[in-house]
C-alpha cells in the first residue's frame, strides 16, 4: 500500500504529513506511526499529522509523537496549516480544531500565525515553572545552555515526580536583552532533544514575560528563531500568537508493508 507523505520542517522540528480525508492510512496504529517516524528504519520525523475533515472546520490535525501517543504540536499545526493551503482546503486564514480545541490560524509574508488558547497563569515549582501552552511544559531557567547536556538533564525531569506516568516537556532557556530569549527542549514522546518546539516557545515566552519581557517576545531555537505575541491581564494570558517559518523539504510515497519491524 503507497502513501503519498509530505515531509516539512517548521524551525527544525520535522514532521510527516498525510493527507487522510479520505483515510489513505486505514486503521492505523502507534506502532506504524513509530516506524515511519524512526530515523533509520523509517521515513525519520519528530511525528506524524493527519489532515482530516471536520464539521464547522476547515480540516482537524491529528497530531502523533514519534512514539504514537497523541497531542498537541504548534510547530506542527503552523506546518499542517502550510499545507492544507497546498491541498486548496484554504487560502490565506484556517480554522481548524487540534488535540486541545479550535484555533485559528492566518498565512502571512510567508509566516504563519498561530493563535493559542489562553493560558490562565504561570505556576512557580520552586524555581523553576510549569505551564500548559496546548500541552505541558516545565521550563527552567538556566545561564549555559551551549554546555548543558539537555538529554540527561530534560530525561530526569521528565521521569520525575509528579511527571513521571504523563510525562513533560522539559525546556531550558537562557534570558536576553530586550524580549529575546535561546532555548533547547528535550520533548516527550520524542524521547529526546528536538530542534524546535513551538508550544514550547510559548510556553517559555510567558515565563520570560513574568520576568519583565515584553510582547513580543522572540526565541532563538536549534533550528531558527519564532516569535510569539500576547496580551497579559494580571496573570492571564491572552491573543497568544505563535508566529514563524515552515518549509516542504520534499515529498513522496512510502509503501508501508516494507517498513522493518521495529525490535
């Protein structure tokens, strides 16, 4: 059975896109979503979105890790909205629903804007911070990232208490001059350093907002810089945007009966 797949990049965080309105995939499962995201193995990828038709929508993203479990993804969606455009299922503004709920997106000078539901606060573990930006996030605020050995460090708190059987994403960022700020993520279902996270960028743009920083906030990733945008009502935050790049890197068809078995 051939597959037509799209592969695409949104700063560095790579992902497989099938067209599934008319169900290209079947009933598919986690583990054949695990073979086509193995770098080896497979066609390699940070996870899998589906583009789907839904009621009252443009399209429904259906979002998978590398490892099959599902969520949300914002670089992810920024790339689905890419290429629902490509498919002619939009122009130049989406509505769509994802893992978390509706969102509207918009196609702009080649970025594309994400808006993300709200974020009722910020919450202080200790030092460090935890927050939900369409799925959960600990972000801890560190001055070395180039020497930080982010697998090890990400991996421990990610099979931490209280974190351990939901898992987290773990992000580590640096703080700079004048609403900038550089951060690596070890992300959950990755198991593993990703090169970019856009909820993740989020996630670290408001923390960096409790800090001072003002809207927007710019981020500096492995794979290339993202922006987000917010209003902030005491500790709410609100009109959060995440804006950034994303590239087809090419495409093609995979027949999936000759995908190894995974060991």
């Amino acid at each position: 059975m051939h597959i037509p797949f799209y592969k695409y990049q949104g700063t560095g965080n790579d992902f497989i896109l099938v067209d599934h309105r008319e169900g290209a995939l079947g009933a598919y499962t986690a583990q054949l979503v695990q073979k086509l995201c193995h770098r080896r193995l497979g066609i390699g990828a940070d996870g899998l979105l589906l583009l789907q038709n839904a009621p009252g929508y443009d399209f429904e993203v259906i979002y998978h890790n590398a490892d099959g479990s599902q969520g949300m993804c914002g670089n992810g969606s920024r790339c689905a909205v890419h290429f629902a455009a490509r498919l002619g299922m939009i122009t130049k503004a989406a509505h769509f629903l994802a893992a978390d709920g509706p969102h509207h997106a918009q196609i702009k000078d080649d970025l594309i804007h994400l808006k993300l539901n709200d974020v009722p606060r910020v919450q202080t573990l200790e030092e460090d911070y935890w927050v939900n930006t369409g799925s959960p996030h600990y972000v801890k605020l560190v001055n070395d990232l180039e020497g930080l050995d982010v697998h090890k460090a990400g991996q421990e708190i990610r099979h931490s208490a209280p974190f351990q059987k939901e898992g987290i994403n773990v992000n580590f960022v640096r703080l700079e001059g004048e609403s900038k700020l550089s951060m690596r993520t070890y992300e959950r279902g990755v198991e593993g350093e990703t090169l970019s996270c856009g909820t993740g960028a989020t996630a670290a743009a408001l923390v960096a907002a409790t800090k001072g920083h003002k809207s927007p906030i710019t981020i500096h990733t492995q794979g290339g810089t993202l922006r987000v945008s917010f209003t902030q009502d005491n500790l709410r935050f609100q009109d959060i945007c995440l804006i950034g790049p994303t590239r087809q890197v090419f495409q093609g068809k995979v027949d999936v009966r000759c995908l190894a078995p995974l060991h």
